[in-house]
C-alpha cells in the first residue's frame, strides 16, 4: 500500500512563502499527482495538478502564486506557495489523481498575522 508523507507546512504571515513536500513509498512513474487541501468546515478540493510529462493546472484562487512540480526518482512531489494569503489555511495533501490512494496525515499550513 502506498505510504504518503506531507511535511513542510507551518505558521505564515500573509504575503510569506511556503514549500511543501510529499514523499511516496511507491513510484510515482507514470502517475498523475495533486496537491489537495481542506480548509475547516470546508471539504477539500483540488489545488494543483501535474501530469507525466509535467503539465500543471491549478485553482484559479492560487493560480500565479503556487508552482506544483515532481521528481520521479525521488517519488517526490512539492507545492511552492507564494504570496500567501489568509484563505490558503488548511491542511494540504498529496495524492495521485483522480486519487485513489489513501490519505497521508496532511501538512498544516496556517496563514495568519
């Protein structure tokens, strides 16, 4: 079973920067993978995507300031996030998509002052 582990998350002012990180256990080769987030009271949703052969799509609420890319030798996956703004708070989560694998714990990211 395929093992995911977000890290890279934290407190932030509005305006910061962050870069998250996923680890998967397996090979993400031929994969196509995701950043998610759910924020409190909110169901989560798909922020960014990339495909195999690197092409992205993001959130039109973080697009232009977030940049989703792979590394398939590590079986990595990040999401940099810049201009951070309030409403980016929530847990963020990796996954393949349309996703199919369990949850990993999920990285906080809080956006506060």
């Amino acid at each position: 079973q395929v093992q995911l582990v977000e890290s890279g998350g934290g407190l932030v002012q509005p305006g910061g920067s962050l870069r998250l990180s996923c680890t998967v256990s397996g090979t993400i080769f031929g994969i196509y993978m995701a950043w998610y987030r759910q924020a409190p009271g909110k169901q989560r949703e798909v922020v960014a995507r990339i495909t195999t052969d690197g092409s992205t799509s993001y959130l039109d609420s973080v697009k232009g300031r977030s940049t989703i890319s792979r590394h398939n030798v590590k079986g990595a996956v990040y999401l940099q996030m810049d201009s951070v703004k309030p409403e980016d708070t929530a847990v963020y989560y990796c996954s393949n998509y349309p996703r199919t694998w369990s949850w990993g714990q999920g990285t906080q990211v809080t956006v506060s002052s």
